[in-house]
C-alpha cells in the first residue's frame, strides 16, 4: 500500500495504477458529500456496503472521488470478472452506441441478439439442441425459467432449497431463503412454491452428497409431489446463502431423480456463471447438464443482461410473444457479451480464476489453521469463502464477520459478506487481477481478524 497527500484521478480500465491507496480516511470528504446527496435523494432501502464515491475502476482496483484506491475483492457481485472497462468490452460498446440504442428485439430484431443465444447456446453444459431468451437481470431471468417450466410441464410447483438466493422480485423473493433484508415485510409471495433441504458439508454432520439428496427427495416426495412439481431450482454452488459448495453426488441425484419424474431441473448460475468457478459454469464441476441454465452478472461486462438457455424442446413450448420485454437483449448488452466472452476465451481467464483459487485456497486454509474462529474454507476458482463461527461451538459469529469486514474497508480491501446466518466472508475479485494485489488484501483481512 501507497500513502499519498494529494489525490490523482486517472482514467479508468486497465489503465490504473494498480495498488492499495489511501489518501483519506474513508469515507473522505469528497465521498461524503455523494452520501448527503444520496441520504436526500435516494430511499433509504437502498443500503450500501461501502461508503465511497466511485470514479474510476479497473483491473483489480476502485479509486474513489477522494483519490482512494481500493483493492476489489467483489467485482460488484461477481459482474466485471473481465474487469472494468474491459478494452474489448468499451470498444464494442462504443461501436454499437454509434449505431442504434435500442428498437426492442420483439419489435426489429437485430444480429447481436441472435450472436449472444448462439453464444451461449454453445457454451452452456450438454450438446443436446438448445434456444436461449434473453432479459435485464438475474431474478428477471429466474422468473421466466420458472414460468417456461411450468408451460412446458403444465404442471405449477417449484421447490428452492435451504439458504437460497434467487433475486428480489415476488417469485423470486419465495425462491429466495433468507428473510432479512430480501423479503421481511414484503409478502405475499407467489404460490406453489417450496423449500428442501440442501447439502451443506460443513453443518451436515457429515452426510454424504448421496445422503443428502436422499433426504431432500424425500422431503420433495413427501411434501409436494413429482406430480406437481415443475421444476427444482438450485444454485450449482449458492452464492448469497454461503458459497455453499454441496457434496459430491448430492447435484447429479437430484438431476437423476428430475429426469425419472418429468421435472426440469434448473441451474441457477447467475453468480457462478462466466469462469468464475474456474469452468465455465460450475454445473461442470459435477458433470451435470441442465435442462435450464439462468445467467446474468459475469455475462456483459457490467451492463445489464441475463439469459435463460436450455432444452429446444422446453424452451420452445411458450406461445410466440410468450417471451420477452422491452430492454431484454438491448444492444449495448449483448455487444458487451460478445466481447466479454472473447475475452475470457482470448484471455485465458478461466484459467486465471483457478490461479486465483489457488492463492485464496491456500492463504485462508493458512488462516483458519492458525485461527480456530475460520470455521470453513470452501468454494472453486475465484469464487471462494470463509466461515467465521465460535471456536468453542461452531456457532455462526455474525458480529466478528461484520467486524473483519469493516476493518477491511478502512483500510483500503473491498469485501462481502454473506449467508444465512450473517457469518461469512466471500472472495469474488475480478479474474483480472494481480497475484499481488490479491495477496495485499487477503493480508489485510488477516490482520482484521487479528484485530477483531
């Protein structure tokens, strides 16, 4: 880390200067005055993590208003794992700005749209055909999973597992598990939807993957019905609920037990999508194929797109005009996509996210044997965790993650929190980053753990 007196704003990208940089103390007065503005303008349900006014992004780091530059560890949720303005990414956005905005593919359709479902219809696990429909967001994108599900099948059930996140509109908030702050207050939820249990390696007490999807099907079995049921929808690893990583065996049992019974079974790879698990998708890591896949976050680069793909027989069932929206597939996106799947493939970056496990594995597994209260270390790639709990009971301890955290953003690291129980911390840096810059900030979440 740099310590400087006068702040330097430079440009965006690649282009910045790669270090941990702190000018001021944070927030400082530059970035507090955007969060007067924002007390005042913005409603207040809409939180925040870090109190920083964001300038310039790029390659592992976030300079602030303030001349601040800040390691990322978060990728603004596992959005920019190409980077921030990703050189390819700018050049063809900028290139299709100067064509046309927008006519709404359902009314004008143009090639980009069509580029994008091939793209993914390509990538996506299986070799089966495959239609791909494309949206904004991850939950928008969730919702028309299901509703294509329940079309296909002509049947309505859906069944979400324990510590599930699937987004924050009405279906998606009864697929989502955790109460505050996604859903308290904010029912009534959409029928027909239900819950089981998921594996959860480190809280099983040691139940193997074959096991736990035993149990889980019972509960299916018991409590809804294959006669009812639509689809199952599962985060192949959960993000917001953990980066819970299920037993192996527990994903390809569930899939088996879809097929026996005519449900669709649904991966959520919203937040493991794109490389960042060191494949593709994390589906791969279990050998399993989908017959729905939900992306969005790591597909464009940072503009707003998502995508169902999956079966041609599933995805072609909805009536023409059944699926679409005004912005689904708006150019700008699907021009990003296309560059930033490029650049993961020219990259090399899903080889980079597997570097990046390497070095996140290896430092947190370091702490949690010098460190009783690192309960868990788990994930893949560059989507990686730590389980902070009681080290006389294995308690979750919510307080001393929140207090790591925040020991972390004074000093310059961008982290997240996550899980049911409010007690891990989760490593998302974009796939772009530095082995260097990576180190100075798991350093730093080492010493804020000292410091706890």
């Amino acid at each position: 880390m740099t310590l400087v007196d006068t702040p330097v704003i430079t440009a965006g990208g690649p282009s910045l200067t790669q270090e941990r940089r702190l000018v001021t103390a944070i927030p400082g007065p530059r970035s507090q005055e955007l969060l007067a503005r924002k007390a005042e303008a913005v409603a207040s349900g809409v939180g925040l993590t870090l109190p920083i006014s964001v300038v310039a992004a790029g390659g592992g780091v976030i300079v602030d208003a303030d001349g601040n530059s800040l390691i990322d560890l978060g990728s603004g949720i596992a959005v920019t794992g190409v980077g921030n303005s990703a050189p390819r990414v700018v050049e063809a956005v900028t290139a299709q700005l100067h064509s046309f905005t927008h006519t709404c593919f359902t009314v004008s359709p143009y090639e980009g749209y069509v580029a994008v479902a091939e793209k993914l219809n390509e990538l996506t696990p299986g070799d089966h055909v495959k239609r791909s429909a494309l949206f904004n967001s991850g939950a928008e994108a969730v919702e028309n999973a299901v509703k294509i599900a329940r079309h296909f099948t002509k049947k309505q059930a859906v069944v979400a597992f324990d510590h599930a996140y699937h987004g924050r509109t009405n279906l998606t908030m009864g697929l989502t598990a955790k109460n505050i702050p996604y859903k308290s207050g904010f029912g009534p939820f959409a029928s027909e939807v239900y819950r089981a249990p998921l594996s959860y390696p480190f809280r099983d007490g040691g139940l193997s993957g074959a096991e736990a999807a035993a149990r889980a099907i019972s509960v299916i079995e018991k409590q809804v019905g294959a006669e009812n049921l639509a689809a199952i929808i599962i985060e192949p690893i959960q993000g917001e609920g953990g980066f819970i990583v299920p037993a192996a065996g527990f994903l390809p049992a569930i899939v088996e037990w879809c097929r026996a019974n005519d449900v669709v079974f649904i991966a959520d790879e919203v937040q493991t999508g794109f490389a960042r698990t060191g494949a593709w998708f994390a589906s791969e890591h279990e050998g399993i194929v989908p017959d729905l896949v939900v992306t969005a976050k790591g597909i464009a680069g940072g503009l707003p797109l998502s995508a169902v793909t999956g079966r041609a027989e599933i995805m072609d069932s909805a009536m023409a005009g059944g699926l679409g929206g005004t912005y689904g597939g708006n150019p700008l996106a699907c021009a990003a996509a296309l560059a930033t799947i490029e650049t993961y493939e020219e990259d090399r970056l899903i080889d980079r996210a597997r570097e990046i496990g390497a070095v996140l594995i290896g430092r947190l597994n370091a702490l949690r044997t010098a460190d009783p209260r690192v309960g868990d270390v788990r994930g893949r790639g560059a989507m990686v965790a730590m389980e902070l709990v009681d080290p006389a009971s294995g308690a979750p301890d919510a307080a001393l993650t929140s207090a790591v955290a925040a020991y972390a953003h004074a000093n310059g690291v961008v982290v997240l929190t996550c899980g049911t129980y409010g007690n891990v911390i989760r490593f998302l840096p974009p796939l772009t980053i530095s082995d260097e810059l990576l180190i100075d900030g798991l350093s730093v979440v080492a010493e804020g753990l000292k410091h706890a």
